[in-house]
C-alpha cells in the first residue's frame, strides 16, 4: 500500500514536471532565436516573450509540440519495459501536457484555443 501511494506522488510530480518543462521550453526556445523574455511564471504556468519576426514567434510557440513528438519513440519504449503501471501512465500523461498544452493560439493543443471574440 505504502508502494502504492509513494507512486502515485511521485506520478503526481512526474505530470507537474512536464507542465513546468513545457512553459521552460518555450522561454529557452524563445531567448534562443533572439527574443526577449520578460517573464516565466511556473507558478501560473505563463510566460511573457517578445519576438522579433512572426516566423520565429511561430517555432517558439511550437516547440514543445515539436520536441514532444521527437520524444514519441520513448514512449513507445517505456510501455515495452518493466517499469510499474502507474509511472507509464504518468510519464504518458506528462508528456500529453508537455507536448499538447498550449493555451495560446498557434501551439499544439488538446483544447481549443481561439480567443477571437
């Protein structure tokens, strides 16, 4: 039982891991091909960048997406090892939200993100 539950927190930790991930990828990717990045909120999972082209805005907006799918492979890996259930299903999961979390509109995402009124 006490396995059970120490599992699921660190399946818990693991999906946080990749929200984190997805909103560090986006100001590294961003600072990386010239923009400004003003601000990275882990907490509220946000962060504030100046581009300097619409081009290089697009990229930064998809390159959680972009590395997500690169890293398929592994997942397809750790589903054929002996790892436990629940750290597959958690690592599968961080990954949906690292990869497919967008909330802004020209990211990957599960949910719609039109904000046109």
């Amino acid at each position: 039982m006490i396995s059970t539950i120490s599992q699921l927190g660190i399946g818990a930790g693991i999906i946080a891991v990749g929200a984190v991930a997805h909103e560090l990828t986006h100001a590294v990717v961003g600072k990386l091909l010239g923009g400004r990045v003003f601000d990275v909120d882990l907490v509220r999972l946000h962060v504030d960048i100046e581009m300097p082209t619409a081009t290089r805005n697009n990229l930064m907006l998809l390159a959680p997406g972009i590395i997500g799918m690169a890293l398929s492979p592994l997942l397809v890996w750790l589903w054929t090892s002996t790892v436990p259930l629940v750290i597959k299903g958690a690592v599968s999961v961080a990954w949906v939200v690292y990869t497919l979390n967008g909330g802004t509109d020209g990211e990957l995402a599960l949910r719609s993100t039109n904000t046109a009124t």
